[in-house]
C-alpha cells in the first residue's frame, strides 16, 4: 500500500467526515485512512463515514502526539500523512502527484514530501522555501499537513511526548539533523489548514516559543544558532511574518518570495 492517511480525533463533530470526504475524493485510491479517536462522545464516531478502507481505533491517549504515535503503530502504508480533522487536501490530486515524485526516487526509506498549505482562517498561503537548510529547520520548517513521511522514519523516531505543541516540529529537525532524510519541495498545494487550532492559543503560543528554544539547543551548535538569531533581526522577521499572514498582502508576500527562491 502506498499511503497511510492517519486523522487524530476528539468530539470533532462534522470535521471528521469533511476531512474523510477529502480523502476519499482523490483520484489515486492506493491508500489507507486510519483514524484514531480517543475517546469521543459527540457522535463523530458513530456518524462517521462509512467506507472499507477506514481503520478505527479507539483507545485513551495522552495527547496529539501520543495519539500520532498510537496511529503510526498500525499503519501499512509506505508513506504516512498527517491530516487534522477540519483540514483537507487541496484538490482531488494531491496523491497522484505525490505518488509521481515518489516513483522517481530508488531509496524511498528516507524520503519525505512537502508542499504549500493554504490557511482558511487568514485567506492567506504558507509556502515553505524550496530548500530545507539548517537556518530553514531554525526560521520555519513545513506544515506538518504539508508533508509525506516516509513511513520507516516515523517507525524509527516516534514524535516526543514531552513537547505538547512542537512534538512535529523535534521530529523533522530530528530527520534532517540526525536521520538525513531527503526532503524533496513540491511546488503545489497540499492541504487547506483549518487554522486557529491547538496551538494557537495565547498560552500555546508561548509555550511554543520555549519548546522551540529547548529543541533547537539539541540539534544545534551554539554559534550556529547566533548565526540564525542575527539574521532573523538583519531580515526583519517578525514584519516578514506579519505579511505573510495578512489577508491584504499574504498573496503579493508569497509570490515575491517564490520569485525570490527561484533566482537562488
């Protein structure tokens, strides 16, 4: 089987089925969706769409990334892909595509696929650089809804569970800093992101600054993440950041930077 599509749950309500529907609308149909409750009670599970390829497990875990890691443990795709509930892939052809990249490559064990994210809260896109570097891992790593893991590197690292809200973000430094994965840029959108979740919090967010903190010391030298921290303020991150996520001008933002990453 080529892909595993896992959804994490809780009392998503008809988030569930917009995301399944998503799934199953796609015109390459070489996959498996596994979808890993923890515990609901709204009724999502009992409504839930019906089709044979869903695998349910309904089981007490003890947050997203302990949920992530119980899904991962009965997947049997090659590749792995993460979908909140509430996101979709964008477009009926988000696999074939991907599965056209993957047929090119001979070693596929440490391979992982990613592609632009389309934020519904903000109208706005998030188009991650086209090369990874270790200032990209600091700055800005890819959605995890943007991404195809090969399945082995999930096998091998399970995401930590000591970090609630950058347990995705350790695992992809931990793939290009220690694994070496090969990360391979898709120029085309792979989900739209429901935006204003979890992590977003006001609490959340601070908490996930010094998680980001606490991550980057482990996988990063001392002067390298000097390096990183003077030229976020030489290129005005913060105002860079902000246009990016304006719906005024997230649109005229991202197409000077893909012009821009072109050219390097």
């Amino acid at each position: 089987m080529k892909f595993s599509i896992i959804v994490v749950c809780l009392n998503a309500g008809d988030k569930l089925n917009n995301t399944l529907k998503s799934i199953f609308a796609q015109d390459y149909q070489d996959f498996e969706v596994i979808v890993k409750d923890g515990g609901s009670s709204d009724g999502s599970i009992e409504g839930m769409l019906k089709e044979d390829r869903i695998r349910l497990y309904r089981e007490r875990d003890k947050g997203i990334y302990d949920a992530m890691n119980q899904a991962v443990s009965y997947a049997a795709g090659e590749f792995i892909i993460f979908l909140n509930c509430g996101d979709r892939f964008h477009g009926t052809d988000v696999l074939s595509g991907a599965a056209q990249y993957i047929d090119k490559e001979s070693q596929k064990e440490k391979l992982i696929l990613y592609g632009n994210i389309y934020n519904e809260k903000t109208d706005s896109w998030i188009m991650p650089s086209p090369k990874i570097t270790g200032f990209t891992c600091y700055r800005n790593v890819p959605c995890h809804q943007s991404c195809i893991y090969a399945a082995a590197l999930c096998r091998e690292k399970p995401y930590d569970t000591r970090y609630k809200i950058r347990g995705d973000y350790e695992h992809f430094l931990w793939c290009y800093y220690r694994a070496g994965a090969k990360m391979i840029y898709m120029d085309r959108a792979v989900a739209d992101y429901e935006g204003g979740g979890f992590s977003e919090t006001k609490e959340n967010l601070k908490r996930s600054k010094a998680e980001h903190k606490k991550i980057t010391t482990l996988y990063m030298e001392k002067g390298e993440l000097l390096r990183y921290k003077a030229a976020l303020i030489c290129t005005l991150a913060p105002l860079r950041t902000w246009l990016a996520q304006s719906r005024l001008f997230s649109g005229i933002y991202h197409r000077l930077t893909a012009v821009l990453y072109k050219r390097k």
